[in-house]
C-alpha cells in the first residue's frame, strides 16, 4: 500500500503567506502475514511488515531568512518557517510478529515474540536561514535587528536539506509474550499473561574527542555539581532496559445467558516514545550543530549585523565575538537508567440486557509509571525570591535572561560552549495519573430504530505534557509557579471532563410487490457529541521567574485576594485597575475559586461544546444472477446545526493553552534588593478562547459526498 498526502499550514499569528509550510509525506508499507492449522489443537501466525516514511518539510516560498517585526502590540513576520529550513526525516522499520497457540482441555496457551528493529535518518537544524527581529517598523527600515539566531552545520557548509548535520540512528525492540485463557465454566473465564520486553539504542551519537574532553573536564563537573545528571553522559545514549508486564483479566456471565455480564482486569502496559526525542541527543550532541542566539541589548555583540536576505552567507557565532568550535550549540542528554514509559491500567465494567436495553457501567484506573521529565542544567540555580503576596523563586531579577553556570570561574565572564542550554530527559518523580467512568444505554425499537445515549466523566493528572518534537520545547513550554525546572502534577491538557454521546438511526427498507424482493432501504443518523471545553492557564505577559527570557508567558498567575496583595506600577491609576481586576475575577467563576493562591496549570476551561452529525444514506440493491450487490450513496453533514444558526455548534480554541490576564513590570527596585513585583492590567476585550475554524474539530458545518459499491 502506497499513501501520499500534501500539506499546506499556515501559522496561527498573522503572516505573509511565504511563512507556510510544505510538508509532502510519503509512506511505504509491506506486510506478509502467514497462518498454519498443526493438527487439530495447534495454529500459528506470523505478520511480518516493512514500512518506509520519507517527510520533507519545507517553506512554501522561496529560500529567505526569517523576519518578525514587533511593532506595538502587533507582530509582523514574513520569510522561511523558521523550523522547516532544514528539516527532513526517513525512518525504515522491520516488525515481525509471531504468535502460537494450543487448545488443549480448557485451555487456550499463547506463546510469541514481537520485535521491531527502526532505522532513523532525521536531519532538523533550527533557523537554519536565519532568523532577525526587529523592535519596531523604524528600526526594520534602520536595518537595526535586536536579536538574531541561526542554528548551522559544523561538519559541512551545506544550509538547508542534505546537510551532514544529521541524526543517524538504530533502535530495537524484542518482546517475549506467554498467556492462558482458562475457561473454568460456562460462566467464568480467566486470563492470565506476561510479557517481557527489551529496548536499546545500538547506536551511538557522534561526539569527537574534543567534545568529550569539554564535557569531562569543564562542563560536567560545574553541572553535577549544580544538578542530578542521574548518570548521564554527553555523546552516550541510555543502556538497554527489560521490562516485565504481567496481565490478568476476567469475564463473568452471572447467569450463563450473557444477559448479565461482569468483566474486568488489571495490567501493566510498555509504552513508546517519538523517535525525535532521543534523536536529539545525536543530532544536538555538540559536535554536527552549532548555534546562536543573542540580544543586542543586554548581550552586546562584536559586530552589528546587517540584514542579508543570502542563506548561504548568514552568521555563525564568531561574527559576534563566540566560539564556533566544537562542543557547540545545544546540547541534549539522556539519564543512564533512563526507561520507557508504562502504565498499570485497572478497568472494571457491568453489562445487564433487559427486555430489548443494554446497560452498561464501566471504570477505567490508570497509574503511569516512569514517566517523561525535562531539566534545563545549564542555568544558575536561583537563590532569590520576589516579595509580597507573590512569593517565587527568582533567577535574574534584572537581566532579560538567566545567569548560565560559569564552566570556569578563573576567567573573567562566562565560559560556556553550549550557548543554547543543556537539556536533560530523564524519568519523572511524580508520575501522572488518568481514571474514568462511563454509563450507557442502548435501546433497538421495531427493528428499524436504534439508539445510544453514553455520559462519561475523567480526570486526567501529569508532570510534563511533552507534546513537541523538539526537547527544548518539551521545557520550554510548560506553565509553572517556580520555573519548568520545579515542575508539578497538573491536569493533562488533555484532561476529559464531561463528554455526552448521543445517537439515533431510522432505516427503512423498500420492498418490490411483484417479487417480494428487497431492493434498497433508507437510512437518517444523528450522533450528537458534548465536550467539556479544553483546558488552559491563565499566566502573566513577561516572565518574573526569568528561567529562559523574559519576554516568556509561561508564569502562572497570583490571584489577589484584595487590593493589598498586589502592586500596580502606574500608582495614579491603581484604584482603577484593582477595581477593573477584582469585577473581572469576580465574573470568572474558576478565578474567583483561586483568590488569595496561585492558578493552576491547565485550571481553567473554555465553554462546554456541542455538535451534531447528519448522515443519509440510500442503498440500492441490485441482483446480478443469484447474487444480490449494493450500491450505496451517502451524505455526511458534520456540525450540522451550523447550516441553521451560525452560532451553533462552535468549537473552541487557547492559543498554546494559555492566556496572559496580568503583565508583569518589573520589581519594585531590583538596585536596592526590593524584590516586589509590579504589575498592569487592562481589561481584555476579548475572551481567553477563540473559535477553532482548523480543519478537525471546526466550528464550520462540512459536507461528505459518497459511493460505495458493495458485493460478495
């Protein structure tokens, strides 16, 4: 099976339409399965597959660095998608799949292995083109950038696709399975397993032996020192690990006509990650990518660039006065004991069938074990802290960036090579954790009507989302109290709540009166869906805690209690502002709950959502010899109540999850140690949410036209 799609994105902030992206994926997949009958007690099966994925990313328009424009309160931005410059991935990989069984009395045994062997080639350099900002339309037309990046090869000169800048790596994967399902009796079934599992990295990341020689000699004792490395190493990928999942589960059939049915199990459960995440610690492992990233205003630089629209002559870190040696750029580790994720999921449900009603009531527990976390151990551990009711660590009270540990005190300034942060994955101390219960009622009337009514509520608990593709952007954008290196458990941006599922279908059939015969039918659904909105953070515009620059929006809020506990910079219109903060707390039920605390990370919620899918369909049956066909025409109608009213049926979006309701203006007089935060308030005008117009989850009604041709 060969499967090609095109992609055309565009990003959420306004832009010029050269910003976009390109993605063509292609995608390769071969399987060959085959099933033996040995004798009468005994089968086997085994599915073999190879598949092949080729993503190139690429801008939409032509090869030109990157340009943002911030001018007042507005961002104007034009040039190459900064993250698709040089960005492209291959995988292969190989599965094998076998498993026999033996029937034997009361006994169904499974025995088996599965094994997947990868082969990665993932070529990402950020920036890659360049990447020039601007304070203001003057200073574009000036030619004056504040700030600059560029991520590049240091083992050739190429820019773009087909650098030799890139992750090259081998994965495998081989489990051992056993099971027994063992019928006791007519009513009661019990099925017990085990699973082992083994996962390893063969290959190794690129690191020469000067690279190593820094990372022994100069970086590595300044950063165990400051942080747990948990035994990890520059250039060295996590040893081998096992894991043992044993599985036990049951079936119940009270009364043995399977009109009351009680089942239920509990088991542990090997999980995965996205191949890109360790694929940073090859191709961010110092030694193939280099980079820089600085502002003009507090870091000073060399030399003053010029906007050059070449790719191919854009600045490494030597033009600003930095080492463009190896070790370079950012670098990527990886705990030694370092494990997959797992979790132990415990599920338990009652199915009852009365007089043409099913009942269902089901319970879902998980607990994840060896979960993800990142560190940034490349910044000055804070030792200050802000004052007032707000009261948080601080990493640099003045500066627009942290302090980055200094590799050599003996030196006048900061020695540091790794100018864009040292991150560290690792497994997380406080696991997250998920559980949800369903009920349903199903109900067939007449034959011809059918209905379906499911409420399920959930909650769903976790450290660190870890839901980008790049590791700084695992740290980097997760909302805290004390910085993302004191992460805590917090609702899932996934976090169900309440979900109501409703559905009902009407056929009729139509039957010719000469020949008895059946000859088509009509069918209307409606399935209508309510979700409880997405979850988000109220955070501050400006960062106090400072722990990556502080133009972040990444602080979680203190909501004041009263007027006391918090400072307003512009004291002439204090009054005014409280009294405009304390109607806006008092009119958002979730802020007005946290008064005098902090706001959670993923607290608050959009409105409650609702859809309703229309689907016709018209079968027409047609007799070909003895055999009867069907022809099948269809007409989906998604968010159907949207054709009536346009304001039905909308759906809602937090852009990256957050919303920035206080900005933070500095403290009060940093000079003289007084660590208290200043802040401003502006009533919004808008909503924290806005309608998600995407193409999946849309607030636009959307329509389906299909053929179907069915036979035996």
């Amino acid at each position: 099976m060969v499967s090609q799609f095109h992609q055309v994105q565009v990003d959420h902030n306004p832009s010029i339409s050269n910003g976009g992206i390109y993605f063509p994926s292609k995608t390769n997949s071969t399987s060959l399965e085959l099933k033996s009958t040995i004798g009468t007690n005994m089968s086997n099966s085994l599915l073999m597959g190879y598949t092949t994925v080729r993503d190139d990313r690429d801008p939409i328009g032509s090869d030109f660095p990157f340009v943002r424009i911030i001018d007042g309160t507005g961002v104007i931005t034009f040039g190459s998608e900064a993250f698709s410059t040089g960005n492209q991935l291959n995988s292969d990989v190989f599965t094998v799949l076998n498993k026999f069984q033996l029937y034997k009395g009361k006994h169904n045994l499974m025995l088996g292995f599965d094994a997947e062997f990868g082969s990665f080639y993932n070529l990402f350099i950020r920036q890659n083109y360049g990447q020039y900002q601007f304070g203001s339309i003057a200073d574009f037309y000036a030619n004056n950038p504040n700030r600059y990046d560029r991520s590049y090869s240091l083992v050739d000169d190429v820019t773009g696709d087909g650098s030799k800048a890139a992750a090259e790596f081998s994965t495998s994967r081989v489990g051992l399975f056993i099971s027994d399902k063992y019928e006791f009796n007519d009513k009661f079934t019990l099925t017990a397993g085990i699973r082992l599992d083994g996962n390893y990295f063969p290959s190794q990341p690129t690191v020469d032996q000067k690279a190593l020689d820094y990372w022994n000699n100069v970086a590595k004792p300044v950063i165990s020192s400051n942080y747990e490395l948990d035994g990890a190493e520059a250039g060295q990928m996590p040893s081998g690990k096992f894991t043992i999942s044993p599985r036990l589960g049951f079936n119940y059939d009270v009364n043995g006509d399977k009109n009351l049915q009680i089942r239920g199990g509990s088991g542990i459960f090997f999980g995965r990650i996205p191949m890109v995440w360790p694929g940073g610690a090859y191709s961010n492992s110092g030694a193939i990518i280099g980079g820089v990233g600085i502002n003009r205003p507090t870091a000073g630089w060399a030399n003053v660039p010029s906007f050059n629209p070449d790719i191919n002559k854009q600045y490494d870190a030597g033009f600003f006065g930095q080492s463009v040696n190896i070790p370079s750029g950012e670098l990527n580790l990886i705990a030694d004991d370092f494990k997959l994720p797992s979790i132990l999921r415990s599920s338990l449900g009652i199915d009852k069938k009365f007089d043409g009603w099913k009942f269902t009531l089901e319970g879902m527990l998980t607990q994840n074990f060896n979960d993800i976390e990142y560190n940034n151990v490349n910044i000055a551990k804070p030792n200050l802290k802000s004052a007032g009711a707000d009261q948080r660590i601080i990493y640099s009270p003045t500066a627009n960036n942290p302090v980055k540990l200094d590799f050599d005190p003996n030196t006048n300034g900061i020695q540091n090579q790794y100018n864009n942060n040292v991150f560290l994955l690792k497994n997380a101390s406080i696991n997250g954790n998920s559980w949800n219960v369903t009920a349903q009622i199903e109900k067939t009337f007449f034959k011809d009507l059918q209905t379906s009514f499911s409420y399920t509520y959930g909650e769903s608990k976790i450290l660190n989302e870890v839901t980008s593709s790049q590791n700084s952007s695992q740290w980097r954008y997760i909302e805290s109290i004390n910085g993302r290196n004191f992460q805590t458990l917090s609702y899932s941006d996934f976090d169900l709540g309440h979900r109501v599922v409703g559905y009902v279908s009407y056929a009729v059939g139509t039957t010719n009166k000469s020949t008895t015969k059946n000859i088509g039918s009509t069918a209307i659904s409606l399935l209508y869906t309510g979700q409880s909105g997405n979850r988000f953070s109220y955070v501050y515009a400006n960062s106090l805690v400072n722990d990556w620059a502080r133009t972040e929006a990444n602080d979680l809020i203190f909501v004041p209690a009263t007027k006391d506990q918090i400072v307003f910079k512009d004291a002439t219109s204090a009054d005014a502002q409280w009294a405009a903060l304390d109607k806006y707390i008092k009119e958002d039920e979730y802020l007005n709950s946290r008064r005098g605390n902090y706001a959670e990370r993923n607290g608050s919620r959009s409105p409650f959502q609702h859809s309703l899918d229309l689907k016709l369909t018209q079968d027409i049956n047609l007799f070909v010899g003895k055999k009867s066909h069907t022809l099948q025409i269809s007409l989906d109608i998604f968010n159907f109540t949207n054709i009536l009213n346009s304001k039905w049926g909308r759906q809602y979006f937090v852009n990256n999850d957050n919303f920035r309701l206080l900005t933070f203006e500095g403290f009060k007089d940093a000079a003289k140690e007084d660590y208290t935060p200043m802040f401003s308030f502006k009533t919004p005008t808008t909503n924290p949410w806005t309608i998600n117009d995407g193409a999946f989850n849309s607030s636009r009604w959307s329509g389906q036209f299909g053929i179907r041709y069915i036979f035996n």
